[in-house]
C-alpha cells in the first residue's frame, strides 16, 4: 500500500509541483487548498478544501497521514497591513505541529525561507547556524523565523519528525497564480520594465526542490535545517537570460540602490493609478541588496544543472536527485 502524504498550500507553486512528483513516485497525495485550482486539474488526488488556520481542516487532512508537507504560507514584499502574513506563517506550523502530534503523524516536512535568517554579514559563510530574523525586520521574514521555530519545538521522543527546508527564490515551471518572481518575469516579458536594480538573488530549479522535499521525506534528519539554493544572479545577468530566451537585447540601465529608495513613492503612486502593485518595494529592494552570494553551491555550473553528486551537510547527506539541466 502507497504511503499517505498530505500537502498544505497544494495548490501554491510548489505545491501543485509537488503534487505531480509524488504522483508519479506512486505516493498517494491528500491536498489541502483553500479552493478549488486549475494547478492541481487532472491530478489522481484526494482534495480537502479548507483553511491550514482552522484546525478542524488540519485534522480532516491529516487523519491517516505518515508525513505532512507544509508549505501554507502567504509571501509579501508589501508588508503585513491586515496581520495575515503573521498570522498564517505562525499559526498555520502550530495547528500542523499540533494536530501531526495528536494524530501520531510521523513526519513533518516545513518549508520555510532563506529570509528567515539574516543575511548580513557578507564576510561570513552563510549556513543553517545564521541568527534568525527579529520583530524589527520584515514581516515577512520574521514570521518565516518564528513559524520554523514553532515547528523544532520539542522534537523528541514520542513527536513528530520535524525537517525544515530554507529554499532561496524558486522558480520554474507550473506557476500558476503566478508568484512574485514569475510576476516580474511576466513584467520583464511585456517590456515594462525599463531599468534594473542594484543588486541580484539566489534563484533554485522548483524541480531541485520539489526532489530535495522527496528525500527529506525519508532521507532528512530530525530536528535538522537544510539550505536549498541554486545560484546567484545579479539583476543584470537574470534579466540578459531572459532576454536571450525571448531573443531581444538585454536592458542595460541599472538604477543605484539609494536613487531608487527615494523613488519609491513614485513607483507607489504609479502602481495604483495603473491599477497593478509597484514594480518596487522597499522589501524587495532591500532583499536584492542583501541578496547573498555565498548562497550560491560552490560547485555549480554557470547552465544552472543543479548537481547529481550528494550535497552534503554537517549533520549528514540529502542528496539532492538528478535532474534535467535547466535554464531559466
């Protein structure tokens, strides 16, 4: 009999991907969505519909479930005006955590964020032991910290597993709604945006990490925090990838960080005479700025194959399973 898998967020980016991937391994997947979606349409899985807030939903999901994949979360570089972003990243690990326990689930696989932790300082290896984000940071990063230590609560004897994955900027295929970086793609391709930021990211195959989920499932270590990157692209060399996919020239104006701080309540004002959110926030300024580039795997290549030789890990191995190499 095929193990029981559940999903929150199944129908998200990674969600839905993960959907497919487990499928195909011959898992059987419950999905927990808030509605029903065109992302999991076709998809041979049993579907809740509810909310990972209400507990009641959390248990009609879990009930003869051996492993949970949370991925339930709200993404904001706009700041956390109504409390959702707080209250579904907090809330939402603690009603998992909680109902896992009482329904004796055995493992709980977490998606949280790179932005949990600090970036800075950049003379420093950025690994799994980096501080975690404060109350004075971002909303958004700090309520990924505080959700995944929710979660590595009091994992011991008798409690769930609990492994936590730090993926960077996921991108590829399967975006359905889409997400910011697939928005800025998207953006990118109706050329509305005429110049670039200072600064670049770290951007990671959803195929990588969707395969890297799998092996947490069974290969992870309890109580363990796994970085999932890719490599890193300064804005200028994402938007040239682009650029030659769509077989145009590459934008060459880079605007200095601190000339587009001050134009961002222009860019504010324009987003809401256009109807659409601003090109740029000051989240996601300050989030190029800091992006690190000691995320990037040192042995990466510049196609951005990811590697099929196990990454390894000062608590252990996740290898991470072969793939196709991919471009942007």
């Amino acid at each position: 009999m095929s193990k029981l898998v559940a999903i929150t967020g199944a129908n998200g980016h990674l969600g839905n991907v993960l959907c497919r991937l487990l499928c195909e391994k011959g898992y059987h997947v419950r999905a927990l969505c808030r509605s029903q979606s065109e992302s999991l349409e076709g998809l041979p899985i049993e579907v809740v519909l509810g909310d990972v807030l209400n507990k009641g939903d959390v248990q009609r999901l879990l009930e003869g479930c051996e492993i949970v994949i949370h991925c339930a979360a709200v993404i904001s570089i706009h700041g956390d005006p109504t409390g959702i972003v707080f209250q579904t990243n907090t809330e939402g690990p603690r009603n998992v955590r909680e109902i896992a326990e009482q329904l004796a689930v055995r493992r709980i696989v977490h998606i949280s964020s790179v932005h949990a932790v600090t970036e800075l300082p950049f003379s420093q290896p950025f690994d799994e032991t980096r501080p975690y984000k404060q109350a004075t940071d971002y909303a958004y990063d700090y309520s990924k910290a505080q959700g995944e230590q929710i979660m590595l609560r009091n994992t011991g004897k008798g409690k769930p597993e609990v492994v936590v994955l730090r993926p960077s900027c996921i991108i590829g295929p399967f975006d359905f709604k889409p997400s910011e970086i697939g928005k800025a793609l998207l953006e990118l391709e109706k050329s509305k945006i005429p110049a670039l930021p200072e600064g670049g990211y770290d951007f990671v195959d959803i195929q990588d990490v969707a395969n890297s989920v799998l092996n947490a499932m069974e290969r992870g270590r309890s109580g363990e925090v796994y970085l999932l990157t890719g490599k890193y692209y300064s804005m200028k060399e994402f938007a040239a990838v682009v650029a030659k996919v769509l077989g145009r020239r590459p934008i060459k104006w880079i605007i200095p960080y601190r000339l587009l701080k001050t134009l961002l309540p222009l860019i504010a004002w324009l987003g809401k005479v256009s109807n659409s959110p601003p090109l740029f926030t000051l989240e996601s300024l300050d989030a190029l700025k800091n992006g690190h580039p000691a995320w990037t795997a040192p042995r990466l290549p510049e196609n951005w194959a990811m590697l099929a030789d196990p990454w390894k890990h000062p608590s252990g191995i996740l290898p991470l399973a072969k793939t196709k190499a991919t471009e942007i």
